[in-house]
C-alpha cells in the first residue's frame, strides 16, 4: 500500500512530482490546493471564505478543508497527499480520520532553498479554465484542458505575500516534523534540481520505504 504525503512550502515541486507519482503507481492525488481554487473559480460559499486567507497569504483553517477531503479517503485506498498536513492539528485530523485502517506510510517534507521558491512563484500563473498550475517560461498550452488563458494567482501577486506564507510554513513545519517523526513515517526530501533528476531520486525514496 501507498500512502503518501508531500508537504513542502508552495513552489517547492509537489505539485508536480505528485502527479508525476501518481503516474507511474496509478494511484490518485488529492491535491487540497486545487479542491480550493476549484471552489474559489466557481465562487462558491466556501470558495469566498477560502479566498478571504489565501489572498492574505495565510493558511485556510481546518474547520474549511475538512469538508473536502473526506469522500476522497472513503473512496481510496491508495493515495498521494498534495499539501497536507501543515499543522500539528491537520496532522491529528487526519490520524484521527484514517484511524488504524489507513495510516500515512510516508510524509515526505520538499526541502528548497527560499529565493529558489520567490523564482518559482513569481513566474508561476494558473490556467483560468481548469486551474492547473503552469509554467509561464516554458509553456503556452494548459496540458489539462488545451485553455490559452492564463492569470496569476492572488497568493503570488507580491513578494512580500509570497515570503509570509513561506515563513508560516517554516514555523509549521517544525512541529510536524516531531510530530511524524515519532511515528518513523517522515522523510526530509532534497527538491532542488530539474524535474526528471527529482524523480529519479522520489521514486527511489519511495520504493525503499513502502
């Protein structure tokens, strides 16, 4: 069984090799920065409320992002984490949620030096379609959907909002690591280098420990 969670600051490539991951093990990704910028495109309650912490650069509370995972874990037995647990309390949510029938196997922290995160961000947009996160040096097509339209999103309009919610990650990351590492489930995963060069290195992480 394959239970995995990718945590890492935004721009650190979870993204990307989760669903690279997913790929190659045919299991699904639940990807909570999606599930929320899918809410926010369609301008639901949720999505409002949502949007109300991501454009301020702060974390969604946990009472919000309950209320989409939990088909996903009844449906699945298998799975890749995008994005979660960022807090001592997610963490215990989820323990909680999956019980002894479906405990994390691996929690994988994406380490990346901070300017190299400010880089990714401030050249990252979204595909205003589907909101798939897309490259905007090396990519004129959504790869989802075939969309050309493109916007930036809230969170990565400024520096400055960029650098507050990569230094609330840091301040989150240390208690989930104690948290996982008594358990023996966390590895701190180098994420620097090119695309194919990670996947060489996750996919060997991940085949010796599940």
């Amino acid at each position: 069984m394959k239970r995995i969670a990718f945590i890492g600051p935004p721009g650190s490539g979870k993204g990307t090799q989760s669903e690279i991951i997913s790929d190659l093990f045919d299991i699904n990704v639940f990807s909570i920065g999606l599930a929320l910028r899918r809410e926010i495109e369609k301008k639901t309650d949720l999505g409002f409320k949502a949007q109300e912490y991501i454009s301020k650069g702060e974390l969604v509370p946990m009472d919000i992002l309950k209320c989409f995972f939990k088909d996903f874990f009844k449906e699945n037995e298998e799975f890749i984490v995008d994005g979660l647990p960022r807090t001592v309390d997610q963490a215990k949510f989820l323990q909680t949620f999956f019980k002894n029938n479906m405990p994390l196997e691996m929690v994988i922290e994406f380490v990346v030096p901070e300017e190299s995160v400010v880089g990714r961000l401030s050249k990252r947009i979204v595909c205003s379609k589907c909101g798939s996160l897309i490259s905007c040096v090396n990519e004129k097509i959504c790869s989802e959907c075939g969309s050309v339209e493109f916007e930036k999103r809230q969170d990565d309009l400024s520096e400055q909002a960029i650098r507050k919610r990569i230094s609330i990650f840091g301040e989150e990351i240390k208690e989930i690591r104690e948290f996982y590492k008594k358990s023996g489930v966390f590895y701190s995963f180098d994420a620097s280098g090119d695309v194919l060069e990670i996947k060489s290195r996750l996919i060997e992480l991940i085949q010796k420990n599940t």
